[in-house]
C-alpha cells in the first residue's frame, strides 16, 4: 500500500478517462440516461449514486483502511443513518465527553423513538462493563473528545465491546485518519463530521461512516438512499480536495496547537490547559500509543472563571469567534454556551470557563501574539 498522502492524492481522483482533467470532474447531475428500461448507464438517480459522490468516498475509507465507506450531507445526518441501524429497545453508551449535537441526538431524538442512552467515563474500563445491559448495542466514542481532549483507549474498549457482542463506534473528527485510524485498532465503525478537518477550509459540511462489516455497510448504504441525506456533488468535491492535503495541514495543525498548549500552560491567567500532547494530560500515554501527533484542537479554563473566559472569546483577533473547528484559520469559542448548548445539566456539561481553540495553520507567532494580548 502506498503512503498516506498518495493515496489522499490520487485514490478517488486521477486523470479523467474521457478528457485527462487531472481533477474528478464534479457530476452535476440528478438522473442518468438508461439504455433500456430499468437499465441505467451509471445509476437510476443521484440520491443513490454519484461518481464525484463515489470518488470521495472511495477516497476516504481506503484513508481509514475500511472496505466501505459511505457520505452524507453532515457528520450528524451520518451518525443518524448508523444510528437507524438498530431498533427501539437498544441501548447506546455514550463516553461522558462528546459533542453536544451528538449528545442532543442520541437522547432528544432517538430517545423519543426507543434507544436508551447511558454517559459514562469511558477512560474506567470497569465502569463500562458496569454500564453494558443485555440491550447494549454501541459503546460510542470521541477520541479526543469535544470539548475537554478526552483520550481512551480504543483497543481495549473494542475488547469490551465485543465480549459483550456490541460494536465499538469511534468518532474520529478530531484526530482524522492521518493521525488516528481507529479500525486497525479494534472499532467498527469510524464516524466523522468532514465539515472539519477532511474539509479543511471552513467552507462545506459532510459527513462519513467508515467499516469493515459487509452487513452494515450495506445497512448504512441503504438508509443513505432511502432517506436520503446525501451530500451534494461540489460538497464531495470540495471534501476531496481538501483530503489531498490533510495530512500537511495536519502536521501544522499539530506543531502550532502543541506550541500553544505550552504557552497557555505557563500563563499566569490560565487554571488548567486540556492537550493530549501534554505529558500531564490524563490520556497522553494511550495518545502516544494510538496516535501518531496529538492534533490541532486546545481547551482550557481560566483563574477569573465564566467572565473572564468570554472576554477572552471577544478580545481574539487572528482567533475568531465562532463554532466549528478543523479550517485553517484560527477559531475560539466557549463551548458551554456555543457548541455544547445542548448538554447543559447533562454530565456532558462543559465548565463554563472552559475555552476551546481549534488552531490553524497561520504563522505561530502571530497566533501566540493574538492570545497573549486576549489574555492580558
Ligand atoms: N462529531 C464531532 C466531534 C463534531 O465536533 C461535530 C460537529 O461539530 C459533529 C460530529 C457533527 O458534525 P456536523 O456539524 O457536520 O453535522
């Protein structure tokens, strides 16, 4: 197998057998021609198959060292599509740290339709065996997690999983393939939200679900056609360019967000900086084990609390003020109030001096610069 970043190049893409355009053309197209009855060229219609739609996906899971690999419209339309695989009455485990958005629709929308839902720390592998029921179906993580870098291991919670039957499900946006690929460790299935680091750019949502099961690839497959929620070909587009240079943006990623973390970590004002990279860093030694650099997403909290947090978020300006993460500009944000709203009172509350960084790849000095006057 080549390395990473050939076949981020080329796998999916390519000279284009009629023209030579070295880019995968984008198929803007919502049916195709049949040459009799029921007896398409390519497909019978775009919500089912799409050959930019394809190349993308071909792309990433072969980066995941899946065999399948299915995209959607968002990295939540995604995870509802696996989630669709199971039946009311199943239960799900949920690690105590994850995205909001996740967390709202485990427990406002499929707790209406039957799953139950259990928040547990995943990092206490005797918790979780405590946690499992006879209805237990997915252990599902984030590694590191959103917002507070929660690293666990992967290998040994597949064990769990897995003596117990269910499938370990492991949300790999943070980390991304590049730097993480969670199937060759024991999961399943790989969840991503490609708005982010695949994407790269802040300018396209998407999502991926990634796996060696035949069965619930199929399953995924189909739920992607008959509901639908399908990315559009210039999203698929723009998701496999992006691809093409993860990994470089991911080793800036990695050098800016690791400098920042040991800046932060002597400042006078900060209480406590959450990076896997720091040796002090509940999860480092299992980061070191499974990931090859410890990613560009930085939390912490400050001394002066909640206030001083927001006016840290309002006095940035290289570091903007915003949701998502993983583009190559800067963003800061104060998660309890922005992008995990939809947690408070849940165990998955965030602290709310808790200030989150997704670190670009501008010039570190610049960046440094910009959150030493914020924090001054
Ligand atoms: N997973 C993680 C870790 C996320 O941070 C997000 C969004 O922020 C999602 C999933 C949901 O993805 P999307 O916003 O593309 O629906």
């Amino acid at each position: 197998m080549s390395g990473f970043n050939t076949r981020a190049i080329h796998v999916g893409s390519g000279p284009d057998p009629t023209t030579g355009a070295v880019n995968p053309p984008v198929y803007l197209t919502s049916t195709y021609a049949q040459d009799g009855v029921g007896v398409p060229r390519f497909s019978d219609y775009a919500r089912g198959d799409n050959p930019t739609r394809a190349a993308l996906e071909a792309c990433l899971a072969g980066l995941e060292e899946a065999q399948y690999g299915v995209a959607f419209a968002s990295g939540l339309a995604g995870e509802d599509a696996l989630l669709r695989t199971l039946v009311p009455g199943d239960h799900v485990i949920l690690g105590d740290d994850a995205y909001g958005g996740t967390y709202r629709l485990l427990t406002r929308v499929f707790g209406n339709w039957g799953l139950t839902i259990t928040c547990v720390d995943l990092g206490d592998l005797n918790t979780v065996r405590a946690a499992i029921n006879d209805s237990t179906k997915m252990i599902w993580l984030e590694t590191p997690s959103n917002p507070l870098l929660k690293v666990v291991s992967i290998a040994g919670l597949s064990k769990v999983a897995h003596e117990h039957g269910a499938l370990l499900v492991v949300d790999n946006t943070f980390a991304t393939p590049y730097l993480q690929r969670p199937l060759t460790l024991g999961a399943d299935v790989v969840v991503h939200s490609t708005t982010k680091y695949v994407g790269g750019h802040s300018d396209v949502l998407g999502g991926f679900i990634a796996t060696n099961h035949n069965e619930l690839a199929a399953n995924v497959r189909y739920h992607q056609y008959a509901i639908g929620a399908v990315p559009g070909p210039l999203d698929c587009y723009l998701l496999l360019r992006g691809l093409k240079t993860l990994g470089v943006r991911m080793d800036r990623h990695c050098s800016n967000a690791a400098a920042i973390a040991a800046f932060l970590s002597g400042h006078a004002a900060v209480e406590k900086v959450y990076y896997p990279g720091l040796e002090a860093h509940r999860g480092h030694d299992v980061a070191v084990q499974q990931m090859s650099d410890f990613g560009g997403m930085v939390s912490f909290t400050l001394k002066g609390g909640a206030a001083s947090a927001r006016k840290v978020c309002e006095s940035t300006a290289t570091f903007i003020l915003a949701e998502s993460l993983g583009g190559v500009e800067s963003l800061i944000e104060l998660p309890a109030v922005m992008t995990h709203l939809s947690a408070a009172g849940s165990t998955l509350e965030p602290p709310d001096s808790l200030v989150r960084l997704s670190v670009g790849i501008e010039d570190l000095d610049d960046l440094i610069a910009d959150l030493a006057q914020a924090l001054a």
